[in-house]
C-alpha cells in the first residue's frame, strides 16, 4: 500500500501522512493492525485529526473501532489529537508515560507554554486540544508490554528530548517507533536531526536513550518525523554525533557572548548547510526547517546549558 498518504512499512503497519499544514513528508502517524485490534502510534495534531480519521478509512478500518491509541510523547505534534481521537473511537484507551497523564487529563499547562512560542499561529499549526478522560488512560511504566493482537510493543522510558518520552519496541518483528528521540529523518535523507525544543533538552539522558535503542538490534527505526528507516545502526550514530556537535557547539557560542537571536540565527545557518552537504537540495533544507524551526531548537539548547550552568 502506497498511495502517498497511506505506505506498508512492514505487515501489519502502515505509515500515514498526516499532511501537517498541506505539506507532505512532515510528521507521520502509524497503523497497527493485528488479530482484530487496532492500534495508532502518535495521533498528531488537532490540526489534522480530520486527516487522520480520513487516512485510517482509506485503509479500510472503521476509526470507531481503534483499540488503541499510544503516544511516544505528550507533545502537541505527536498527542494533540488524542482527546478528540478517543470521542470518535469511543472504545479505545490511551497509552502514555507517567510523566505524561497530567498534561494530557488537564492541557492547559502545555497549551499555555505552546501559546508563549507560537502566539496567533496556534490555531492554524496545531488546532485544539481537548483533556483525555483519566479513566481512558493507561499509564505504561518502563519495560512495560502492550499487546496488539498477537504483537507485543515494550514500552522503553527514553529521556533527553522528552521527560515524558517512551519509545515502542516490537522485539519479534524488530521494529523501533520513536517519536523524537531518534531524530527527525525526512525522505530517506542522510541526515538525521536532533529535535532540541524546550524545555526538557538533556544531552546526556539522551545519549543514554540513544545507547539503549542501538542495543535493541531493531531492524526498522520508524520515526514520528518521518517514516521508516532500515539502516538503524547509522541513523542513531549520525543522530547522535550531531546532537554532541550541537551541544559543543552551542556552548562555545554561548560562552563566547552569544545571545539567544544570534545563536539562532547561526544554528539555522549551520543547520541549513549541513542538509545541503548531506542531501544536495535547497527543497530538503526547508523541509527540515519546518519540521522543527531553528529559534526552538536554539530555544532548547540554550535553556540546557544555562539549566547546566
């Protein structure tokens, strides 16, 4: 099945294009169907759950009859949908890292932080966001096992871009969902970013994330940003040494005088030419710079290494 919104990423699992503001290839939500059940890995935002209820029927399911419903994180890109997701599958639960259910059960917090960065462009970005029953949530501690059919995905707490982050592993079909832990990977490109919004950035918890997915051995590594990749050994390397250049890097601008506007004004520079090196396209580089905008990038890193100070 490929029909580029809807794409077989392995039996049983179909990536789904959300087509996040009209534009393709930006941030996926996965179809998990197996003995009956029916599962969603990151639902996405408010903004598309009209696309994603439109995507699951094109691939023939009833959205009433999800099961489940698992976000990797309580981020709006990735769970904004999932209070209105679980009205239109009235017999689903939600599965979500402890640290997640608070935001998720009450959003305003999370809501009113998104608003300080993105202002008058909520609306348009990410649409609405409604509470999640507390009696539809299943809280999944880490290593926990969560049965789809005859699947099973490990719940695995992977800190560093999240502090509310899992990653998913199915171990029989080595698959690896993770959300943003493991980078944002478009296209297929040789280049893999860390997404280093506030608030949560930490390096370290996240170079021990990165070590826990590479022993996993996964044969396919299915990011939220965007779709699968199967040479997993390389894209966590490569993701991992560009988030210890970034952070290197980042602090000797700090350390030299730089303020938050001219730090991302050179992370977008340097970022802008680092996917040309890798990719050769202009076309790609936008890309990435609208998956995750440099001023929140260099927003991150610079709450980190004044946290760390």
């Amino acid at each position: 099945m490929d029909d580029g919104v809807l794409h077989t990423e392995a039996p049983g699992v179909v990536r789904i294009d959300l087509r996040w503001r009209g534009l393709e290839k930006q941030v996926a939500s996965y179809l998990v169907a197996d003995g009956g059940d029916l599962a969603v890995v990151d639902c996405g935002p408010g903004s598309t759950l009209g696309n994603l209820l439109g995507a699951i029927r094109a691939a023939g399911h009833d959205p009433a009859a999800l099961t489940h419903v698992i976000v990797t994180h309580v981020h709006l890109d990735h769970a904004g949908a999932a209070g209105a997701l679980l009205q239109a599958a009235p017999s689903a639960r939600l599965y979500v890292h402890p640290r997640g259910v608070k935001h998720l059960a009450d959003p305003g917090r999370l809501l009113t932080s998104a608003a300080r960065i993105y202002g008058d462009r909520m609306e348009d970005l990410w649409g609405t966001m409604i509470p999640v029953p507390e009696d539809r949530m299943e809280v999944l501690h880490d290593g926990a096992e969560l049965r789809i059919g005859g699947r099973t995905l490990r719940a695995l707490d992977t800190p560093g871009h999240a502090v509310h982050h899992h990653a998913y592993h199915d171990p029989e079909a080595g698959l690896l969902f993770s959300g943003d832990v493991g980078g944002i990977r478009l296209d297929g490109a040789p280049y893999v970013r860390p997404p280093t919004p506030p608030p949560d950035i930490d390096v370290a918890g996240w170079r021990r994330s990165i070590a826990r997915l590479r022993a996993l051995g996964a044969r396919l590594i299915l990011p939220t940003h965007f779709g699968g990749a199967a040479d997993v050994a390389w894209h966590l390397d490569d993701l991992e040494a560009r988030l210890v250049d970034w952070a290197g890097w980042s602090s000797r601008q700090l350390a030299a005088g730089a303020e938050l506007a001219e730090l991302s004004d050179s992370l977008r520079t340097k970022a802008h030419a680092e996917v040309l090196a890798a990719s050769g396209t202009a076309a790609m580089a936008q890309g990435y710079e609208a998956a995750v905008p440099s001023d929140m990038m260099a927003a991150g890193l610079y709450r980190f290494h004044n946290r760390s100070a």
